[in-house]
C-alpha cells in the first residue's frame, strides 16, 4: 500500500506545533518568577524574608506555595528570598543563623533577625506573621 501526502496533513502537523509551542510560551511568561537565593539583601535597608528550603520535604513545598501565593502583596515593602538546605551556601547561611528545619526568617532593614516562624500551614497564617512583624 501506498500513502500520498498531501499539504493537508503537513500543514495540520505544522499549524499543531505551533500552536503546541504558542500555548508553552504562553504558559512559562504567566508562572511565578522564582525566589532567589541571594541573601546579600539582609541589612541594606529593606525587610528581608528567607525561606529555609528542603526540596524533600512536603511541608516546605507547602510553604513555598503559599509564600508565592501572597509575595505580590508585600513585594513592595520585603525582599523574599530562599535557601536550599542542601546545598554547601544555604548549610552556611543556616549554620550561622542556628536554624536546622524548615522555617521563615524573618529580617529587619538593618539585618536583625526578628523572628523564626516554622508553624505555618496556610496563608492567612503566613499573612499574620508578616503583618505582625513588618507593619
């Protein structure tokens, strides 16, 4: 048996791989920029978050869920960052800020660490602890 192409098919095949990578452009410009790890912001003026992160563990995937949730109400007044905690850099930041599990550090513009928050389990808990320190 024979087949014959005709520019149907072609073009159906090339108007859907367009289309596929339209919707993945689409789809990657409306994600949540991510979080960066630079704490070198801590004590330069602004209030500074840091998320100890553990990749592994629910909890801290939970948490950084709702950090993003509500980041865009407070990104003009605190700087969010997050530490892995297992990598060389964050097992350092950690060390000397004496914090071993998953928690929010929470940083005032002159780098004192006012608080460590590890209860969080929603974001109306998360926006507590934020207003309580920060307004």
């Amino acid at each position: 048996m024979r087949y014959i192409h005709t520019g149907s098919a072609t073009r159906t095949t090339l108007i859907t791989l367009v289309a596929i990578v339209v919707f993945l452009v689409v789809a990657i410009t409306l994600l949540p920029k991510g979080f960066s790890s630079d704490t070198s912001v801590i004590g330069q003026g602004s209030h500074v978050v840091v998320l100890a992160h553990n990749k592994e563990s629910m909890y801290s995937l939970n948490l950084m869920d709702s950090l993003n949730k509500v980041r865009s109400e407070y990104s003009d007044r605190i700087e969010f960052r997050v530490v892995d905690m297992n990598t060389p850099q964050g097992q350092v930041f950690l060390q000397q800020q004496q914090v071993r599990s998953v928690s929010l550090l929470l940083f005032a513009p002159d780098g004192t660490r006012q608080r460590v928050v590890s209860n969080i389990d929603d974001e109306t808990e998360l926006r507590a602890s934020l207003n309580s320190i920060f307004n």
